[in-house]
C-alpha cells in the first residue's frame, strides 16, 4: 500500500515548537493534508507521543512515535519506534545523558506535556536543546536495542546535520537511511557522498508550526501499514518503494 507521510513533526514539548502545535492541532493537520502516516519527534524526548498516539488512533492514521535526538557532536538524528513505551523508555535514557540545564520558558520557550485532550498535564524543567552524551556512531545500535531505526536529519542543512559536524556522511556507522529537506540538492548530495546513493532518502517538514507542515507529496510504498514495518523498510529488511 501507499502511504503518505511526514515523519518530522514537533510540538509544544520542544521549546521551539509553537503552542498551537498542540497533539490534537498537529495530528489533525497532518490528516488535512492528506497524510496516511506521521511521527512526533521532539527534541530529545518522547514526552508528548502517548497524547498523539491517542488522537491519531482515533483518526485511524499511522502514528510512529519518535524523537530528535540531539548528539555529543551536535548532530540531529530521527529516531522511530515501534510503540510508544519503546520511545518512552529511550527518552528515559536521554534524560539521563544529557546535561541539565534548566530551561527558562520566556527565553527559549515552554515545554509542555500534553494529554490527548490538550491540557497541560506536565512540564520538562531541563532544557531540551542539550546535546546529550550519545554520538553519532552509537545511534544506530542503540536505538536497534529498543526495536527502533535512527537516520540523519536534514544532511543538507549547514547547521545541526552529520555532514555539518563531521564533513561527509558517516559510511561506516550503520545509518541506512538520510533525510533531505526539500530544498536539498539530492544529485550533489549523493555525489560527494557515494554512500547515500542507495539509501532511501526520505522528505519531512520538521514543522515546529502548524504552518510549515506540508502537503502530502513524499510516500513510501509498504506491504502493510504498522511501525514495525516501516521500521523494517528503512533498515532495508523488506522491500519498500520510496518516493519525494
């Protein structure tokens, strides 16, 4: 089946994210724009998926729960999960390895926890713009252990991508997938990095307002519309035809 998705998605959990992106707001947004499939990744943490997972539900609409894991070297990495409990007890582990600096809400913006009705049931103190202590290489192998696939965020940006930190994609640290935005020169990406050639290379909005999500244009083709399978897919264990 055909899936249209948007697999880079944030809310008001993420300091950045505007409060209209409510779970409600976000996930009924993405249904607007005819997407059959979404992830919540916020930054460094999975506090608000339960919320979105719930309202998806009821939407009958795909919901991959996630986060935007921030690494020692400054990198940003998607990370997806087959349930929520999976993405909850990684965020736990983020939690623990990343610095705590306390975040100042009129400065660099509140943090919220949502339940599926939209009220305010919780706020993360720690500022979720830390890098934690994970690097680049150890992802792929750590997020595998909680039955998750991670891939490089936005590897055309020049700030807060692995090629930024590094200089080239990192070939040998396991990563069989990338994001490109859709501003992102695929054909010269892939030239100085012969190793993505093959990779799936998927296109996400990383909307941190209702207003940049977009309209449904990338999909993936899968034999069946589950997490796991698409987790799968992007780890090139079963077949899957992708498309930006």
């Amino acid at each position: 089946m055909n899936i249209y998705y948007d697999f880079h998605i944030h809310s008001c959990l993420s300091p950045c994210g505007d409060m209209d992106m409510t779970p409600n707001n976000l996930v009924n947004m993405a249904k607007l724009l005819g997407h059959d499939a979404i992830a919540l990744t916020d930054h460094n943490t999975a506090r608000n998926c339960p919320a979105a997972a719930a309202v998806a539900e009821q939407l009958d609409m795909l919901f991959v729960p996630g986060m935007e894991l921030c690494t020692s070297e400054e990198a940003h990495i998607v990370c997806l999960f087959p349930d929520v409990d999976s993405a909850l007890a990684f965020s736990d582990e983020v939690e623990q390895r990343t610095p705590f600096f306390r975040n100042d809400p009129d400065k660099l913006g509140k943090q919220v926890i949502m339940d599926e009705d939209d009220e305010i049931i919780g706020e993360i103190e720690g500022s979720l713009l830390m890098a934690s202590d994970i690097s680049i290489d150890e992802v792929p192998a750590l997020i595998e252990s909680y039955g998750g696939v991670a891939y490089p965020a936005h590897i055309d940006r020049d700030s807060y991508s692995v090629i930024a930190s590094l200089g080239v994609f990192p070939e040998f640290s396991g990563y069989t997938a990338c994001e490109i935005t859709g501003a992102g020169d695929v054909a010269a990406l892939t030239a100085d990095n012969p190793c993505i050639g093959l990779m799936p290379k998927l296109l996400s909005s990383d909307a941190h307002y209702l207003e940049n999500m977009i309209e449904r244009s990338a999909s993936v083709e899968l034999p069946e519309r589950t997490a796991k399978c698409l987790i799968e897919a992007i780890k090139g264990n079963i077949q899957a035809t992708w498309r930006r």
